[in-house]
C-alpha cells in the first residue's frame, strides 16, 4: 500500500483558495504555525486575528464578524473548539446559525499529548448541537477540497482537519463530495464504514480479506453531520453477516452511533460492530502505539470480521500490510503536540 505523501496540503492551499474571497478572516488561540496558518498570516495581515489562549473570546467575536458579514475561519487544536468555548459555541454561533467555520487539528489520538490535547467526544457533543455541519477528512485531497464544501454550508461547520504529512488516496479530481460517501469496494458479506484515518488503517486489512473470499463494500464517509447519505443506506441494507464502523473517535456518540441509528430506525436486523475507543481515555503516546493498544488498527478490523463470519480466515499480523508511521516530531510539524 504506497500514497503520495503530501506536506501540508492546508497550508499552500488555503492561502491561494483566500485570495479571491475577502471575507473570509482567520482567528487563531496561540497556535499559528501549529495549525498551518502561519504563511497565511503574512500573506494577508489585514485579515488575521490572534486571540491569544483565550477561546471562548474567540468565538465570540467571530460571531460578531460573521454578523457583520464575514467568513471566520478559527484554526486551533480540535479539543479547543467545542470543550472550553462549548457555550459560545451554542449560544452565539450555533442557535444562530452563523457562517463560522471551526477548523479542528489533532482529532481523536492523532497526538501524544494524552487527555488534554485529545478530542474523543467531538462528534458526540457537536452531533447534538442544531444548526452544526460536522465534516472530517481522511486524505490529503480532501484536505484541499473540504474549503469550497465547507464555504457553501449556511451555518457553521466543524471540520476535523489533518496537518503535517498526509497521505493521498484519493485521486486529486475525485474531491470531497458533501454528505456523498466515496464506495472504494463492494461485496455482500460485510459492510464496513470507515472516516479519517481510519479508512487508510482499514485499507491495511481489506485486500487480504478479500483474498479470503469475504466479500466487503467498504464506504469512507467525510460528512458525518448531517448523516442522510442514501449510498450509505443502500449499503447497511446489502450486508449478510454484520456492519463494521472504525472511527478515531470514543464508539459513544460518534460514528458508530450514528450508524447504529439508522440501522435501528429502518429496522436493519444484522449485527453492528463498532471499532474505536471504548468508552475509555488514551494514554499519550505514538499514534501506531495507541491505535494498537485501543484497537484501533487492521488486525483489529480482522478480528471483529471473523467474529462476524464465525470463521477463523488465518491472517497473520506479518501479513498486513506495513501501516505508514509519521514522527510527531516531523519537520513538516511545528510542535509534537
């Protein structure tokens, strides 16, 4: 399994996608360069704002920009977006339906920072929130195509973002498509539906599972509110044994949940199973390290699809596929947090 690994796709890219589009601003809390905005910042100066430490500030006054007609952008780590400002959020951007745009970094265990740096419930807080568009990207190209998506929701936006360096799986004129789910294999014994990172760790496990005969259509979802896809519905409904999910998310809330609603609610009687932080904390630590240790990664997607098919289909860890592993202390990464 080899990708084009792209340096961070945000930062070029939303620099050249601004120029013709004045009203959009940038707030940041103190993590500029962190969050690949830096460039951004000296380029237009008259339309970057620093807040400093201070979130619940900053999306205050970016309800008041968008009120008088701006598109902010606010760039910080995902945790500081929807835990510490979480009223703000509600009060002044949410219930009124603003055009703020919050553009999260670190989702999930994509950090050694340990509790404090790593968002496991967003998608389960922000999917309550009305109003709110939660979007995440698995690649590099979605990375540069979630702004126009996110440009031309009317209401605010949620975006679990990646930084430093990122994989291209998805080929560069196949954009990010809203609430459209890219199918990347079908078969009719499992359905497994996979976001973010996750669908490049699945990709690990898949074509060896192939090789055993298990017929899988495998959905990557990058709209995960609202969660109205009818490819997504067309693909519960074809799977014989069981639905997986993989999310870099708690199984609570996220995903999995929102899977598990639609499943119930059009009465779908096949087993789901749910692969993601169990209703736990993670330790800080490498993301290879954490995604094996919380099962997170493809033998553990291995795992659950023989449990499905009640068969052992002797698939040895050598055998996966190596998974890509990135230093946090890379150059295209201004801090390991």
């Amino acid at each position: 399994m080899s990708y084009e690994i792209v340096s961070r796709p945000h930062e070029q890219n939303f620099i050249d996608w601004s120029k013709d589009k004045p009203e959009v601003l940038v707030l940041t809390a103190d993590l500029t360069n962190s969050c690949e905005v830096g460039r951004w910042r000296d380029t237009y100066p008259e339309r970057y704002f620093s807040m400093g430490m201070a979130e619940q500030n900053m999306m205050g006054m970016a309800a008041g920009l968008a009120r008088e007609g701006f598109e902010p952008w606010l760039h910080t780590f995902a945790v500081f977006l929807y835990r510490r400002p979480l009223d703000q959020l509600q009060m002044s951007v949410a219930y009124p339906s603003l055009k703020v745009r919050l553009v999260g970094f670190l989702p999930g265990i994509l950090t050694p920072g340990g509790v404090t740096h790593q968002a496991i419930e967003d998608i389960a807080v922000l999917r309550a929130v009305p109003n709110m568009t939660i979007l995440e990207v698995g690649d590099a190209t979605e990375a540069e195509s979630v702004l126009d998506v996110a440009h031309a929701v009317d209401g605010p936006v949620y975006i679990r973002a990646l930084r430093g360096e990122v994989s291209r799986i998805f080929p560069k004129d196949e954009p990010f498509i809203f609430n459209t789910a890219r199918i990347l294999s079908t078969g009719s014994d499992i359905t497994l539906i996979t976001s973010g990172i996750m669908t490049e760790e699945a990709l690990r496990a898949i074509p060896l599972l192939q090789k055993r005969g298990v017929g899988i259509t495998h959905l990557h979802v990058s709209t995960l509110k609202p969660f109205t896809d009818p490819i997504v519905m067309k693909a519960l409904a074809t799977a014989k044994y069981g639905v997986i999910t993989m999310e870099n998310h708690s199984i609570v809330g996220g995903l999995g949940s929102a899977v598990a609603e639609l499943m119930s609610e059009n009465g779908m009687g096949v087993p789901l199973k749910r692969i993601g932080l169990k209703d736990t904390y993670a330790h800080g630590a490498s993301q290879k390290y954490l995604m094996t240790e919380y099962g997170l990664d493809a033998k553990s997607l291995v795992g659950v699809v023989e449990s499905l098919l009640s068969k052992n289909l002797d698939i040895s860890e050598s055998e996966l596929v190596e998974s890509r592993t990135v230093s946090v202390h890379s150059s295209a990464k201004a801090e390991a947090l």
